[in-house]
C-alpha cells in the first residue's frame, strides 16, 4: 500500500479516534450531573465503538495503529521498518492533536486547554502498564489466531481496561499527551503525562517478549 495512503490513514483515524475520546468526555460529563460513574460508561461506549468502526474501516489501509506503542512493538518485529514507524509516529501525535482540537472546538472551549486533573503514583503507572500490555498483547495474539476479529478485540480490551485498571487505560503515548491539553474530564496534567508514556511504552515492550514466546512459531 502507498505509504502517503497509510499515513493519511493512521493521522485521520488517530484524529477522529481522539476527537471521540476527548468529546465524548465533556459530553459525558455534561450529561451524567456528577455522576462519575455514568460519565466514564459513556465515554468508554464511544471510545470502543470507534475503535470497533476505525479498525475495520483502516485496518486495511495502514494496520489502524492510531498507537505509537504499538507501532514501536511492530516495528520491533520487522514488520514496519523504522523510517515508517517513525512516520506512523509523526502522523499520530499530529493527526490525535487535531482530533482534540476539533473536539474542543465542537463545544465552544479554548482550542488548547492545560489539563489539571492528577494523574499519577505507582498504582496509575501500574495500571497504564497492564492496559498496555493488554492491549498489545490482545492485538499480537488475534492477529495471529483470529485476525477478522482484531476491532472487536481491540474495543475489548479497551472497554474491559476502562474499568479495572486505576488509570482508566489511556494506553497511548500520543492520545496521553493529547490529553495533557485538555481541561475536560479526560484530561491529564501535563507534568503527569512523563509517568504514564514510560508506563506505557514499558507495557508494551513486555507485551511484544510475551508475544513473541506464545504466538510465534519461529524459534
């Protein structure tokens, strides 16, 4: 596939993934009169839906990363070289920024915000690490068993990470920061923000060691 295509792919998908994460949020929490609970069921339902129709629509087109963890962990086993993974990367933060732009823009805030809800100490890193590790090891294992079922896999684990783990699963270095610039419920403190990408990209490193002992036939 031509790499202008999938690029294009991997920054409107990562935008229009961000825009639901981040939009979804103020919505929510508009909506649910203080109700924390209510707000993060609705924000977890859109965010898995998209996922659900953003992996089946691009996946063909660019693999539908939308995840610079993930996209390390496939250039990791040779399958992006790394002038791609890079580029993946780029279009990423680039397109998710967009996507928080727009939805900010969709309910009248400041097009950049400062997050400052805190989100930090051991047992968030710790949740973001097992979300990412779920996540990636989710994506490795059905690609490799039952890859039709990779976007609802995917809007899974993701639904599934909403819920048990502490940090509520941001699970992507580039929506973490994308968050980092919005004052809404999905935000994140921008001095926080260091913490949950090493978590991450640390889940994710275990992930691809893990994947790579179940999944792999090669020895």
């Amino acid at each position: 596939m031509n790499l202008g295509r999938r690029l294009f792919a991997e920054g409107l998908g990562s935008a229009m993934l961000f825009a639901t994460v981040i939009g979804s949020g103020i919505m929510a929490e508009q909506l649910a009169g203080g109700n924390v609970a209510l707000a993060l069921l609705g924000n977890t339902l859109a965010t898995a839906a998209m996922l659900l129709v953003l992996i089946t629509m691009l996946g063909p087109v660019s693999g539908a990363q939308f995840n610079p963890a993930v996209t390390l962990v496939f250039a990791l086993r040779r399958a992006l070289t790394w002038r791609d993974a890079a580029l993946y990367m780029l279009v990423q933060l680039l397109g998710g920024l967009g996507g928080a732009i727009i939805a900010h823009a969709m309910f009248d805030l400041p097009v950049f915000e400062i997050g400052s809800k805190v989100r930090t100490g051991p047992g968030q890193w710790l949740g973001e690490a097992v979300a990412t590790f779920a996540l990636v090891l989710t994506i490795l294992g059905t690609l490799r068993h039952r890859p039709h079922w990779v976007p609802l896999s995917v809007a899974g684990v993701i639904t599934a990470g909403y819920w048990f783990t502490s940090s509520t699963s941001f699970a992507n270095p580039a929506i973490t920061l994308a968050r980092s610039l919005t004052d809404s419920f999905s935000g994140i403190r921008p001095v926080d923000a260091p913490g949950f990408i090493a978590a991450q990209i640390g889940g994710a490193l275990l992930a691809a060691a893990c994947g790579r002992w179940l999944f792999d036939d090669r020895p």
